[in-house]
C-alpha cells in the first residue's frame, strides 16, 4: 500500500476537503510515511487535513489506481468511519477548505473517484 483514504461519516453526511493545489473536492488521505501503517497513515492524514479525530477507522478495501506523473499503479486503502460531534476545520498549507457532502447532491469540483468511493461505503 502507498497510500489511505478516510470516508468519514456524520448525520447521512460524508466528509470532502478543498485540496488547494488540485482545486478540487476530495476524501481525506494521503501517502504513508516509512515504516507507517496503512492505519496509522489514514488517522494522521485524516486529522491532519481536517482536524476530525474519530474513535475508530474500518478497514473498508484497497483500490488500485494509474498515477500518470509517475507511470505507475499505486495501492490504496480505503477506511471509513462515523463520528457524532465534527471538530472545527482550520485552513492549512493543503487544504483550504472542508464540508459534509451529501451524496444525493451534485457537488462541482469533486473528483468521479471520490464520489464513487463515497458511495461504496456508506
């Protein structure tokens, strides 16, 4: 695995942060550091990117995905989680924004693989 994604959950509503530089609406995530746990990678990037701290994490599946800059196939783990109470969302250096997408919804900017993820794990 290279890399973990979060769909976090609270009132029927999934979580998506603005990444600054893709311009885009995304699940939280990110690469894992050396010698970091698929796991441990999701809760870090998770807080990290959001500041949302859930109790548990479960292990929802591994996606396999092209990433073109590096011409190469890259391991994702996917986790979800529910929480019941959001912390604030403070803007950082990667994220300027966050929201509680509702995935009845259209949201403009969301990347497809996202959404369909998302919708995956309810």
């Amino acid at each position: 695995m290279t890399a973990s994604l979060v769909v976090l959950w609270c009132g029927g509503k999934c979580l998506m942060v603005f990444n600054r530089y893709r311009q885009a609406w995304e699940l939280p995530g990110g690469m894992l550091d050396p010698g970091e746990s698929p796991r441990e990678a999701a809760f870090r990037e998770l807080e990290e990117e959001s500041g949302q701290r859930p109790a548990t994490l479960d292990f929802a599946g591994a996606a396999r995905t092209w990433y073109a800059p590096g011409r190469r196939f890259e391991y994702l783990a996917i986790y979800q989680g529910r929480i019941v109470s959001p912390l604030p969302f403070t803007p950082n250096d990667e994220m300027a924004d966050s929201m509680w997408w509702d995935p009845g919804e259209d949201l403009a900017d969301l990347h497809p693989i996202d959404a369909a993820l998302a919708h995956l794990c309810p």
